[in-house]
C-alpha cells in the first residue's frame, strides 16, 4: 500500500538512525521528501539511497541546524519555492548526554533543550504556516519524536527526560491549535533502538543486558520499528488521532 503518492514530507536529522529509517518509508510509499540535517555528507547518502529505491528524485537535502530560527526560516522558504504544497513534518532530531544534575553546566542543559525541544517549536512554527495553507479536506500532519524518557525521567539525563517531557506536552497544546485547520498532531516515544544515539552506550555489555532485563519484550529495538509507528501517525490511517503521544517501548514502562 503506498500511502504517501502525492504527498511532500519534511524529515529533521534525516541522516542517521530514526530519521533516515522514517524518510526511507515515506519515499517508499510515494511520498518526496526534504531531508534535514546539519551534516550535509549524511543527508547525502541517505538521498541517494532513496532516490536509488525508487528510481527517482524523490529526496532532496537541506542543510539546517534546526536550532537555529534563521536556518528554520530558510528551510520554509526553501520548501515553500521548491514544492506547491506541504503534507508531513517529522520533527525528530534530537540529540542526548550524560550528567549529574548537580554537575550539568548550563551550556549542555541548553544544547539539549535546545535540540530537543526548542527546534520542535521553531520547525512546526516555520513549517506549520505552510502546512495550513493546504486547506481542511487534505489530511496534513506533525509527527514529533519524543522518548520513553519523556514518560519516566532516566538517571543521569534530566536535561534529556525534561526536554522529552516537554515535546510531548507540547504536541498537545500544537494539536489543539492546529485543529481547525485540518493538520493533526502527534508524538512517537521510542524506548531504547540501535542508532547512532545509543551506539556508545549500547557497546556496555552490563548496560545491553539492563535493557532486556527491563524490557517486557527482552531486546533492543530497531530503527525500523520505531519508523513504522512514525510512519502510521503521519498516515490517513491515524485520521482520528491528535494530541497522541504512542510509545513504543518493547514494553519497558510495564515491567
Ligand atoms: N535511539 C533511541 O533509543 C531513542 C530513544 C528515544 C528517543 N529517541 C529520539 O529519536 C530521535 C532520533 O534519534 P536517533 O536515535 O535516530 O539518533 P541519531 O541517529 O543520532 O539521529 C539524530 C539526528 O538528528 C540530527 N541532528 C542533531 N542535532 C541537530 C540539529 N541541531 N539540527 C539538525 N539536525 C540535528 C543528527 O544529524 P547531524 O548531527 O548531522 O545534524 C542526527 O542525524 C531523537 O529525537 C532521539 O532523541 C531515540
């Protein structure tokens, strides 16, 4: 079933992990796509891939800090001169660290709040003007990636576990005003997955083993799985869902 034929997506930190797994479904689906991303080289080859699978043009790259209000603005423009409409922004960069609250320096609290919260609200801001203009009849969507830390604050990443909590409170309040103009809303929470994000720590084998000890479903999940959920909250599929946050853990939050 290609659920995404006619459709234009925007996909943030589309170069690794999630996000390139995410884009990789939408374009298989039919749907053209603007990677985002600061690395330009990873963007690259996850458009190539694409554009080779479906023998097409399918992905284009934008190169964006997406913390940046200017780079945002210019990435709108870029999607506003370059494609007629806007169907699907999936907010899923992101980034995480390692720290005691009493030792964590302000600089990294503000990174990660920063990445992780603050380019949610300036991607669907930039972006949501263009989204609304596709008039109430054509489903449009937001998909923000949250975490499972969003839910259960972890050890030694409060600035990640807050800056979580608040992409998911933030989707709902965006739900709410977005509604009337026909644009749902989501979060997805991933637990733990094999990505870039999570390489360093999963390479501790006592670490590993505490994940499938504390999951329902006793391994670490893949990127693929995760964008499978992403995927059906930016479908006509979920046509009834809004202010949503799905989580998809293996089942660590019911052990
Ligand atoms: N993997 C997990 O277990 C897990 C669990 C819960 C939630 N998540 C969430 O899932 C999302 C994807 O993470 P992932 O696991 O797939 O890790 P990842 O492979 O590291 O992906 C994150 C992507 O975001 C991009 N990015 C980071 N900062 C950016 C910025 N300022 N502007 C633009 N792009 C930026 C990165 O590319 P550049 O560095 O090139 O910009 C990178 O490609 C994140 O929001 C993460 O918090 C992941």
């Amino acid at each position: 079933m290609k659920r995404f034929v006619g459709t234009v997506a925007v996909v943030t930190g589309a170069g690794s992990g999630i996000g390139e797994q995410t884009a990789v479904r939408l374009a298989e689906e039919g749907a053209k796509l603007v990677l985002v991303g600061r690395t330009r080289s990873k963007l690259e080859r996850v458009a190539a891939l694409i554009n080779h699978l479906t023998k097409e043009t399918a992905a284009e790259v934008f190169q964006a800090d997406v913390t940046d209000e200017e780079a945002v603005v210019e990435l709108a423009q870029f999607v506003k001169n370059n494609y007629e409409q806007l169907d699907v922004v999936i907010n899923n960069a992101g980034a995480s660290g390692k720290s005691r609250i009493l030792d964590l320096q302000t600089k990294e609290w503000e990174r990660i709040q920063d990445t992780n919260a603050k380019s949610v609200f300036l991607v669907s801001k930039h972006l949501g003007q263009l989204l609304i203009r596709g008039g109430k009849d054509k489903d449009r969507t937001i998909v923000n990636v949250a975490s499972l830390s969003g839910h259960k604050a972890g050890a030694m990443i409060p600035h990640y576990s807050s800056s979580k909590a608040a992409v998911i409170n933030f989707t709902k309040a965006l739900a709410v005003e977005m509604a009337p103009y026909g644009v749902r809303v989501n979060s997805v929470s991933p637990g733990f997955a094999e990505t870039p994000l999570t390489e360093e720590g999963l390479k501790n084998r006592r670490f590993e083993e505490s994940i499938v000890e504390n999951t329902a479903l006793r391994r670490v999940g893949k990127p693929e799985e995760i964008a499978n959920v992403i995927v059906f909250a930016a479908s006509k599929e979920s046509s009834y869902m809004t202010g949503s946050d799905l989580l998809v853990d293996g089942g660590w939050m019911i052990t």
